[in-house]
C-alpha cells in the first residue's frame, strides 16, 4: 500500500532508487563468511558456560558446514523490507522470520543493551580474561594503514585475540576455560560478519517461497551427543546441503525482483513447518525451537544495545493461521529510534539506562503474554 511509504526511508530505500530513479541496482554483496567443509572448532569444555546463555542450538548449527547461500535472492528479499513496519513487503501481504524454529534462540530474558563506554577498556580486559594488548599490539591490524589506524576503535585486534587464545590448554581451570570461551565467540563473531543473520533470512525464505529455492540434495547425520535435547537440529538442518546458484548474480537478481514482483498468495507457504505443534519433519527437533512459542504472538520493543525496533505480529496473523484484517492497525516505529547510530551518538554510553523505558516494557510484555497463556 503506497500511502504507508514514509519519505524519510523510502528516499534512501533500494526500492526507491529502482522505481524513481530507474537506477540499475546490482546484488548486494552478502558480508558472510561460511562453514563449508571441515567443521569449526569447538571445545567441549565450553558447554556448561553455553548453556547458561542458552546458546547450545545456535553454536551446534554454525560449527558445522552451513548451506551455500544466494546472493541475488538474499538482496530481492532485501529490497522489499520495509522498516515502516519491519516486516517484508510482498503483493501477498507482509511477512516476517521464524527466528526460534530456524535457529533456536531464546526470546525471553534480559535484553542485550549494556553500556559501550570503552574508557578503561584495558583494565576490562584484564579483569575479564586475565590479559590485555599493549598500545603497540592494539594500534594495528597487520598490513593497516596509518589513517585506518588512527580511527580504529578501542579494543584488541582479532590477530591477537586469534594469537593470544587459539586453542585452549588441555589442563586449564574452569576460569581458563571461560577465558577461552570468551574469545572464542569473539573470534565466530569476527569471522561471521552477519552471517547468522544471512542464514536466518535464507532457511526463511526458501521454506515460504518458491523464488529461489534451491534443491535440498540432503543433510548430513547429527551424532553429537542425541540423548540430549538441547544438541538436536533446528530446522535449519532441513537445509544441512542444497544446490548450489552457479548462473550470473546480475541476471539472478533481475529474475528474483521480477518473480518477486508476480507471486501470488496460492505461491507462499504460510504455515510450511506445520501447524501448532506438529512438525512436518522427521528428525527430533531441538526443544528451544518451540519453547517460546507463546511469545510468537507478542507485539514489543526487540533491543540491541542502541538499535530497538518494534515486533509487529499483527500485522502478518496469516502466517499463523489467524486470519489478517485488511489494513492492519497502525503502529508508529518512531523515526527517531530509526536514526539512533552509536558512531553519530558517542557521548550515549549506557544504553540500558537510554533505553531503560524499552528495556521496562519488554520485560512487562513477556509477563503479560506468559500470564495470557496460562489463562
């Protein structure tokens, strides 16, 4: 609907440039670095501290080998996310991810908003990990130029982090372990780019719609450690190996927009894991998956340190399996939260104090759907 397009995005939106400035956009370039081949590393010894974050799915499904993803279809997908209503904007109607069943994380608990003042970091370092590069190592990544060097942020390079906590000694104590496990995400964090985001909108994509979509060729046996529940697959293990997209990205890219541009509704899989509970797959499916499932439904404030975009469920009901009142209500997504940029807005240190009214209303949302539910 043309009358939602607010000028102050749409002037800078991709759509925008191809339909007014009838500019030919190129694929966007995904900043994904992949597994592909022999798997992570990951130390057991890592797995109790995982597990306190409730981040064992996650880590089980990116140290093995990930799917090759589609550049072309990735920037498609991309052009048609609007953030005046966070969500996909298609001629079926608007559409979201399944973020819990495709990676499994966790939807409740504290949101991840802490302060990024990086006075002191030195001695921060020091008092987390036991270390800290000198000026010098700090300085510069190898082979930087002095201008790169002379803004780069406070902290370590990964070329020390990554020579500093490689491997983590067969003897260590249960505070080395920690140590390394810190540094370990560090270095996945570093190495991954957006990648978890990448694969997220994939799986998403190729579940619901036919553009795209590769051939599932087959997914490779999950041994590790079956008898516990939180090591199963998510359902991105569907997609374990898929063909691969060998033909021109230009070409691609030009072919998805227009695809895109004629799907109809009897082309979109709205429900394509199943309904409610019942999965239409037959490995045994991590329990993290569905745990939250009660908070699908949930309209709140979703927060990142200084980035809080709104969770808007009602306006996708049909995907699952409500039906979806045309036009859905309105729900402002405040331009000004849209223009928060930590690199613009240094003097804001603590975002959990900015934020804190976000923060609040998160925590209230959860308890009024979990009381909801067991109503």
């Amino acid at each position: 609907m043309v009358w939602l397009l607010d000028d102050v995005y749409d002037t800078k939106h991709r759509a925008y440039m191809m339909r007014e400035k009838q500019m030919k956009l190129e694929p966007l370039k995904i900043r994904y670095h992949g597994v592909s081949g022999p798997a992570m590393p990951y130390d057991e010894r890592y797995t109790p501290y995982i597990k306190q974050a409730r981040l064992l799915p996650w880590i089980q499904l990116v140290s093995r080998s990930t799917p090759n993803l589609n550049a072309p279809l990735v920037s498609a997908l991309a052009d048609r996310w609007r953030p005046e209503t966070h969500s996909f904007h298609l001629r079926t109607g608007e559409m979201t991810g399944d973020v819990s069943l495709i990676i499994g994380l966790a939807i409740d608990g504290r949101p991840l908003c802490m302060s990024t003042d990086s006075d002191g970091w030195r001695e921060q370092m020091i008092a987390l990990i036991g270390m800290a590069p000198t000026e010098a190592e700090a300085d510069v990544e190898e082979g930087e130029e002095k201008k790169k060097r002379e803004r780069k942020a406070a902290g370590a390079a990964f070329t020390w982090i990554q020579t500093h906590f490689a491997t983590c000694p067969p003897d260590a104590t249960n505070d080395v372990i920690q140590t390394h496990l810190d540094d370990a995400c560090l270095r996945i964090i570093d190495n991954a780019g957006i990648g978890g985001n990448m694969l997220l909108l994939s799986v998403w994509s190729w579940e619901r719609l036919l553009v795209g979509r590769p051939k599932s060729v087959r997914f490779n046996p999950w041994y590790q450690h079956e008898d516990d529940e939180l090591r199963r697959p998510t359902w991105s293990h569907k997609w374990d190996v898929v063909s691969e997209m060998t033909s021109d990205v230009n070409l691609m890219y030009q072919k998805y927009v227009a695809e895109l541009d004629t799907i109809t509704p009897e082309q979109v899989g709205w429900q394509p894991y199943g309904v409610d509970d019942r999965l239409g797959y037959t490995f045994n499916i991590n329990p993290m998956c569905l745990r939250d499932r009660d908070l699908w439904l949930m309209r709140c404030p979703l927060i990142c340190n200084w980035v809080v975009e709104f969770h808007l469920p009602h306006r996708v009901f049909r995907q699952f399996g409500l039906f979806q009142p045309h036009p859905p209500e309105w729900v402002d997504t405040n331009k000004a939260l849209h223009r928060l940029d930590r690199r613009k807005r240094r003097k804001i240190k603590d975002w959990d104090k900015h934020h804190a009214s976000y923060v609040t209303c998160f925590q209230l949302c959860v308890e009024q759907a979990r009381s909801t539910a067991r109503a």
